[in-house]
C-alpha cells in the first residue's frame, strides 16, 4: 500500500491487545522512525495532540509522512479492571473539532481498550479515517489460542487450548505471553496438555480450578496439596483467604449437584452450558465429576461445607487450615470408607 494511501486517522480499539499490536507495528513500518511521535492520553492533553499533528517537522509535507500515536485514550486498567484517567467527553471534543480538517502530512492513530463504536469520537473517525476493532469473545477463545499457536508453527487441539485458558485466564495478552513461551519451547512441535501443564504460568485465580478439580476427581492428596497452595500464594493473609476458599467449594459442589440432577432428568451438557451460562467444555467437567459422587455424597459435602463455614467464623478451638483439610479428607474419601464421627 502506497503512503498516500494512508488515511487522516484509525481508531483502533478491543480486548485482543495482540493483534492490535501487530496492526500498530505494521503502521509504524510506514513510516521513518524519526517521524513516529508516542504520546499517552494519561499525561497529554487533546490539545498537546493537536499541536502534535500540526507540527511539520523534518519529515512533513503533503503525503502524511508523520503518525502521531496515542495511547490510552479510554484510560488506564487499574488492578480491579476498573477504568480511570483518559481523556474527558469535553476534552474529546477538541479532537473531534481537528479532524474537522486534518493536518494533510499527519496520520493520527488513537488507541483504546473500550472505545464505543458509536461514541462521537468513532463517528468523527469514520468520516476520515478507519475504525479498527481487534476483539475476541470468550467463546471463540479456545480458536483464538489454536490459530495464534498456528501463526506460530505449532499445532495444538482444542482441549489442550482450553486447558490454557483455564490455567492462565482468558486475557489474550498474557494468553500470549504463554503461546511465545510454549512455542518456543516445543520448536514445532506439537504442545499436549501435559506440555501445558508443566510449564504455563497460572493466574492468580487458576489453582482455584485445581482445587475443585481434585475434589471432583476424589483425589484427597491433590486437594490439600492444591488447598495449601493457594494459601501460600494469597497475597491475603490466611483468615482471610480461608472462608474464600470454602465459598469457592460450596459454589462448585452446588453446581455438580445441579448438573447430577439434570443429568438424572435427561438434560445433556450442552443443554445445561446454556442453563448455567457457562463454557460448555467447563460444564462436561462439571457432568464428570456429578458421576463420581451420588446424590446423598453431594447432599453430605454441602452440609460438610456448612459446618466447616461454621468452624472458621469462630465455632472451632482449631486452626482454620486444619479444619479445611479435615472437611477435604472428609468429602473425597472414598465411598466404601467409613464416614467420620
């Protein structure tokens, strides 16, 4: 594509921070990097931008030579996901009044996470320029992950893509983080979910599914192996973390004993995915561990979980850590096991 091909202004906006990525490395490949001016809406004004794009400098003329980048533009993410700083609506108005009559050498190229399609400033950006969403729903991630491991000379299958989204968590930018890692690794081979498991970095909420994994599996030693994990990197202190975790257990165990009575009712996984509005892959693990446990065991696990609920709120002499281990001892053990007193 020729230069004057270029247009005033792109908007590029989505969750997909990789391929917005690349999308902003091909922009920048057009132009002389001694032309490519960064700037960041949490410390330049509109006004600073407008200034920005006006200004000629060494490489201006009338065949937009320069691009002038800006980041944030929606704000910054804070730990919570919550969304602060940027620019204001007022404030956005003074970029809308520019690209009334764009500066001819300049490619304005703003950058967001969650620039509504129908904002003034995308509406202002359509009539020169282009709008440019780069975004993934969590239901195509699974094919997400399978084609950026394909772009990466590696193949893998969509349960082992799955099992990576459900260890790293579904944001596509430290998704792939963990695709470099293993693609590097397997040098074109292809990655299995032991490979997965081995060597992903799990997010701060994935041991949580290898707790309920392991309950569901009745495996006593891998869940209070998973249990202490998790205590150890909480970056709550124990008291805390602990009620978290048996509310955690309590969710999961309510949601199999749902999916043994609608499996008990003639009611399929998929069928229940769409009831529970939740991953239907998520929701065949969920129908797997139902056939591990009858209905009166899933009955005694949530009156073990009531009573552990009891213990740590000050019913019990003993260390909060020991009565959880006591109740996962307690609600894996096998069904021929004698039952606790």
């Amino acid at each position: 594509m020729a230069p004057a091909e270029l247009k005033a202004v792109y908007l590029i906006t989505g969750g997909d921070r990789p391929k917005i990525a690349r999308a902003l490395q091909r922009l920048r490949t057009r132009f002389d990097q001694n032309s490519i001016e960064h700037l960041s809406a949490l410390d330049s004004s509109p006004d600073d931008v407008v200034a920005s794009c006006n200004a000629l400098g060494l490489f201006g003329g009338e065949d937009r030579s320069r691009l002038v980048m800006v980041e944030s533009v929606d704000g910054r993410r804070d730990g919570d996901g919550r969304l602060g700083g940027g620019w204001k609506a007022k404030e956005i108005e003074t970029i809308v009044a520019y690209l009334e009559e764009p500066a001819p050498a300049t490619v304005l190229a703003l950058i967001g996470e969650e620039i509504k399609p129908d904002s003034a400033l995308a509406k202002a950006c359509r009539k020169v320029g282009d709008v440019l969403v780069y975004d993934v729903t969590k239901r195509e991630l699974p094919k997400w992950v399978v084609e950026q491991f394909k772009q990466a000379g590696v193949a893998v299958d969509f349960e082992t893509a799955r099992r990576l989204i459900e260890l790293v968590g579904d944001s596509p930018e430290q998704l792939a983080v963990e695709i470099d890692k293993l693609a590097t690794w397997a040098d074109g081979s292809p990655v299995a979910e032991a490979d997965v498991d081995a060597l992903a970095i799990r997010a701060a909420e994935a041991s949580s599914f290898e707790l309920t994994d392991a309950w569901g599996e009745r495996d006593t030693g891998a869940a209070l192996a998973s249990a202490e994990l998790l205590l150890e990197r909480s970056e709550r202190n124990r008291r805390d973390e602990l009620p978290r975790l048996a509310a955690i257990l309590g969710s999961h165990v309510a949601r199999v004993a749902q999916c043994k009575a609608w499996e008990e009712e003639g009611i399929s996984a998929k069928e229940g995915a769409a009831k529970l509005k939740r991953h239907e892959f998520y929701v065949r693990k969920l129908f797997g561990q139902a056939g591990n446990y009858s209905r009166d065991e899933l009955g005694e696990a949530t009156v073990r979980l009531a009573r552990l609920d009891l213990a740590l709120k000050g019913g019990s002499k003993l260390p909060g850590d020991l009565e959880l281990d006591r109740m996962l001892v307690d609600v894996t053990r096998p069904a021929d096991r004698a039952k606790p007193t």
